[in-house]
C-alpha cells in the first residue's frame, strides 16, 4: 500500500469510528440477527414435531439459526449506505475530495475499512448466530464439525460482508441516502423474496444477489432443488454482483462532479 | 499562482462560467467578486479540480489541481461550512483531514486555538452556529500550512470581531508570501481586505485590476452643489457657469448637483460670480460599493421585486390608492449614475427623472473619461445597456 492509501485508510477509519450511526446500526445488526435467529430456531424446534416426513429431511438446522440475518442484514445494508452515501449528504465530500484528489484512493480505501469492519462483526455474528440457534434446538442440533457446517458459518459471515459491500457499491453510484436506502431496502426485504416464490421469475430471481449469496449457508439442500450452482458458486455470483455495483460507484465518482 | 486560461464551465443549456481567464499571484489578498449565481463557487470547484471544466484549463503553481503532489499540503481550501457531518466532533472531523495528508495529530489542536473553537473541539458540529462553522472550515484549509489558499465566502455568519479575525487573517498569511483567494459578494469588505480584484457576472469577467486602481477608477471625489430649490432657473445658470469652467456636472435626483473637476473654492466662486446662491457646497467620495454595484448591475441574476402583498390586505379606503411610482427611484436593481468623469453612453442615466427638457451634458462621450478600469470592463458593454435582466 502506498504512502498516500496508508493515510486515507486511517483518516476513514476515524471518519468511521467518530460518528454515531456505526454502532448503532452494526449494534442492530447483531442484535436483530442474534435474537430472531434464537427465536425462529426455538419455534422449529416445537414445529418439528408435526412436521412430515419429507419436511423432517429437508430440515437445515444450520441454516434456521441463520434465520434472523434476514433482518439482520438490512441494517449492515443501512451501514454500507450511510459510509458512503453521507459523504454526499453532509457536502463532506469536497472537503474530502479536495484532500484526495486520486478518487479510486478515496473510494476504495473507504469501501476498505468498512468492509474490514463489517467482516469482523459478520464473522462474530455469524458464529455467534450458530451457536445459539443449535443451543435453542435442542437434540436437533447440528455440530460444528459436521459435514459442511463450518462452510456455512464462515460462509454466513462472508454473506454479510458482501451485501454490505454491495450497498457501499449502490451508495456510490446513487450518491444519496434516501434513494439508496429506497431502492435497497424493498429490493432485499420484498422484491428479491417476490421473485424467488413465483415460479416463473424463481430462475432469474435466484440469480439475485442476496438468493444466490444465502445458499452458502444450506447444508441440508431442500428437496426438489435443481439450483445450478453450488454453495460457493452461489457466493461467486454474489461477488460479482459487489464487484459491478463497486465498479459502477467508482466510475460515476470518477466521471461525475462532486 | 493559481492561473485560469479560457475556462468555461456549462450546466445544460447554462452557462455557469463563460471563458473566465485570470491569474491569482502570491503575496496579496485577491478578492473575487460577484453577485450571486455569477459563478464564484463554481470557478473555486473547477479550481479544486472537483467539477470539470466543460473548455479551459486552470492550473495551480503549474498543475492541474488532481495532478498536483500533495495537495492536501499545498493547497488548503473553505468551501462550504456546512460540508461536514453533524454528528463528527470538531476535533474528530479535522484529524480526519489531518491523517488524509499526513500531518501530525498535533496540528488539530493547534489550528483549532487558532480559530478560537477549542472549548467545543469534542462537541458534535451539528450544533454549531454559522459562525463556528464557518471558524471549523478555516480551521480546515489552515491544517497542512498551505502555500495556497482558498476561501469561499469565509466571513458569512461571522460576528464583528470574527470578521476583522479573518480580515487580519487573510493578510497576514498573504504577508507571508502565500496566494490567498477569497471570494464574497461584499465590496465594502474586498475593499478593506483585498489588494487585487477579481470582479466577475454572470460567470464572465468584468475587472481585473488592483484595489487601488479599482478606486481611483470608480469613487472619484466629487461635490454636491444644492441651489435653492425654488429657483430652477439658477441651477441651469450654475449648471453651465460650471461647465464652461472645465467641471463636469450631474443632476441628482433631489435636485443636487454632482460637480467634479473643480475644487471647492473653485466652485464656490464661480456661484458668486454667476449670482448664484448656495444651500450646500459639500466634498463626498463615491463608494466602492456603489460602483461595485453600478458595474454589476447588469448581470444581477436574482434580484428582487416589490412585494406586492396582493390579496393579504382588504380593499383600500378610498382616496387611499398606490402611490405614483417616482421613475428611478425605489426600483430594484438601479443605482444612482457614476461620478460624471466615468461619462459617456455607457453610463448616461436614465431618462425620466431630471426632466426631459434639460440639456444632458453627457450626451457626448467625456474624452478624458478614461479611466483605467474601462478597458478591462468592456466585454460586458451589451450588458451594461440593458439593466433588466432579458431572459
């Protein structure tokens, strides 16, 4: 690393850590995550009992506990949005960019503390969200060093790192809060699951982001399932998904007026 | 050295910046003046290298701003006070912009003694006045000990003594050999602060020139000649006994006299002798902001109108109606004609209010009304002619 992206990553990382809302929503996510994933295993648990034969086999007691990053991840998303986005709502952003006339410097150094950051609170909440959902299940729990198991955490901790750097990508490209946070939120919380239900848009809807990036954290497939991609292709997709948003925000930074 | 060449900045179909050319020297106060939306905040982005220029180029100590080593320590820039985020502490919002360029953390505190904002450095900036903002954002452009600086409106929200703060400010750091570039709409401040302006509207160039030429081109010293006002005959008789003298003459609107050219004395014996009495013989010295104003006031893009209140107010008794407006007087946007050595076509007043029988001495171009500012003023001269704005 250069002298220069050296000095932008610490001036992002006092930006980061001066300003309320990085622990509030990074908070949020944990909690919301922690707490719906507890919940949601504790309810099948009781459920389990009715279930059918072909629900008992299909039964992912990895991916329950995993329940709550649903939500979760709305508020990672909110962070990501925030990083950038109020750079452009507070002016700052002349103020920085004065300072930082190389703008791929500025842009990626930020997206690179962020992600930094919010790869350590997924990875903690992520294991974290395991553990206490398999607590709550009782003699449904799964084990750490089952087949694949360890994939899915590691892999429900990349899952939001990447939605995250997601949002970062879109906040750049969008340049506002608001319009951000309206067009992602629907999007992850509404759209995408639409999509995913209704069987004629289920083949592209699986393609979308957050679809392709969760099936990392399946370590039961579900029965019927003809996904044409695996648990790290599924990540892969996700990917590049972050790397077009990303690549879209640098270059409306870099050609755009500020 | 900041050098603009040719540089034009078009939103669309508008024109924000028009083929702006000039150079701004170290060593002195450089004032850059303009109405609003004439294109003060946008030349100082261009500057910046933050927007684009659509033709041109500016340069600062020979490079274009994003090609520029170490910027952040050579150039240090105040653009908007309110460019921070609310909820970053002052001291927090500047280590920040210190570890972007690498300075000491030292600095921060030292910059915010300077500006007088070290009891609030751990507050949250959203609570701060205009005035405190605008101390933060100077403390900013002051972080990396620039060579170079740039302050957009730096006085805005200030109290008195803030201002005369950033008056001392700006010439001590350009006594220190630095190029400093201040814009504001304020002539009267320019007039103490800047040794060189830079006067632009509309986004085109209307002088370039120092403060001392400035001054002695626009705020000529003249006398106010006032005759009785129920002889109008002997204002005539004044009028011409003066200008047979050599002086110049100009109506004014109560029925004065503008007279230059002449002494005091001078003027007080050619009244004697014409048998005129006099009600006032008094030296005056036109303001800057006046012809500031008188230059600009031709590309003023937002200017305001009379507010009318239609429809707030009931039916006005009878006998009470409008007032008849008095031509040139209380309408927006017209300021009183320039000292009558400026003469010529340019500046003749509007007709109406000195009586459309009166001969107008200054219907000829004055020969010797060359001041030093004309040339540097005359790519506006269309403009000039039509005060009320086309579009």
């Amino acid at each position: 690393m250069s002298m220069a992206a050296t000095q932008v990553v610490r001036s992002e990382w006092t930006k980061i850590r001066s300003v309320a809302s990085t622990v509030w929503t990074l908070g949020l996510a944990v909690v919301v995550t922690l707490a719906l994933g507890m919940l949601i295993a504790a309810l099948s648990k009781n459920e389990y009992d009715t279930m059918d034969e072909r629900d008992r086999l299909a039964f992912d007691p990895t991916f329950t506990s995993f329940a709550g990053m649903s939500l979760g991840q709305l508020a990672m998303i909110v962070f990501g949005v925030l990083v950038v986005a109020n750079e452009y709502s507070s002016g700052m952003i002349r103020t920085s960019l004065a300072a930082v006339p190389r703008r791929g410097t500025f842009l990626f150094s930020k997206v690179a503390v962020a992600t930094l950051l919010a790869l350590v609170v997924s990875m903690v909440t992520s294991f974290a969200a395991f553990f206490l959902g398999q607590a709550m299940l009782g003699h449904l729990k799964a084990s750490i060093g089952d087949a694949g198991v360890l994939r899915a955490v590691i892999g429900g901790g990349l899952y939001m790192t990447l939605i995250t750097m997601f949002s970062m990508g879109v906040a750049a490209m969008l340049r506002s809060p608001m319009l951000s946070l309206g067009i992602l939120m629907p999007f992850f919380f509404l759209i995408s699951n639409i999509l995913g239900s209704v069987d004629a848009t289920e083949k592209v809807g699986r393609f979308l982001p957050d679809q392709a990036g969760s099936k990392i954290m399946q370590v039961v497939p579900p029965l019927d399932d003809d996904t044409p991609y695996g648990p790290w292709g599924g990540l892969g997709i996700l990917a590049l998904w972050v790397v077009a948003a990303l690549l879209g925000g640098y270059l409306v930074l870099k050609r755009r007026d500020a | 050295m900041i050098e603009a060449v040719g540089l034009t900045k078009r939103y669309g179909d508008k024109t924000a910046v028009h083929n702006l050319s000039f150079q701004v020297r170290p060593g002195a106060v450089t004032g850059f003046l303009g109405p609003n939306g004439s294109g003060k905040s946008t030349t100082m982005r261009m500057i910046l290298g933050l927007d684009n220029p659509t033709a041109g180029h500016v340069t600062i100590s020979g490079h274009p701003y994003r090609q520029l080593p170490n910027a952040p320590r050579h150039v240090g820039a105040l653009l908007d006070a309110k460019a921070v985020h609310g909820g970053r502490s002052a001291r927090n919002h500047l280590l920040s912009l210190a570890q972007l360029s690498g300075i000491p953390a030292r600095r921060v505190d030292e910059v915010l003694g300077v500006v007088g904002l070290q009891e609030v450095a751990g507050k949250r900036s959203k609570g701060f006045s205009l005035g405190m903002g605008q101390r933060l954002g100077i403390a900013a452009a002051l972080l990396g000990d620039p060579q170079v600086l740039l302050f957009d409106e730096p006085v805005n929200g200030l109290d008195p003594e803030g201002i005369l703060w950033v008056r001392n400010l700006m010439k001590a750091l350009a006594a220190e050999g630095r190029t400093v570039f201040v814009s504001s709409h304020l002539m009267s401040e320019m007039a103490l602060t800047a040794d060189h302006l830079i006067v632009i509207g509309r986004g085109q160039l209307l002088a370039d020139m120092s403060v001392t030429d400035f001054i002695s081109a626009n705020s000529a010293d003249f006398a106010r000649v006032r005759t009785p006002g129920t002889e109008p005959q002997a204002r005539e008789k004044l009028t011409s006994a003066l200008t047979e003298a050599g002086g110049h003459v100009m109506p004014e609107q109560d029925g004065a006299l503008r007279v230059t050219g002449l002494p005091l004395p001078r003027i007080s014996d050619i009244a004697h002798e014409a048998g005129v009495r006099l009600w006032e013989l008094s030296p005056h010295q036109a303001s800057l902001e006046e012809a500031y104003m008188r230059m600009t006031q031709g590309v003023v893009d937002y200017r305001s109108t009379d507010d009318q209140k239609a429809g707030l107010h009931q039916v006005p008794p009878p006998g009470a109606g409008p007032a008849v407006p008095v031509p040139g007087q209380g309408q927006p946007g017209w300021y009183a004609p320039p000292p009558p050595q400026q003469g010529g076509p340019l500046f003749a007043p509007p007709p109406g209010p000195y009586g459309a029988p009166q001969p107008n001495p200054y219907a000829q171009p004055a020969p010797q009304g060359q001041g030093p500012g004309q040339p540097a003023a005359a790519p506006v001269t269309a403009d000039r002619t039509e005060p009320e704005d086309p579009r």
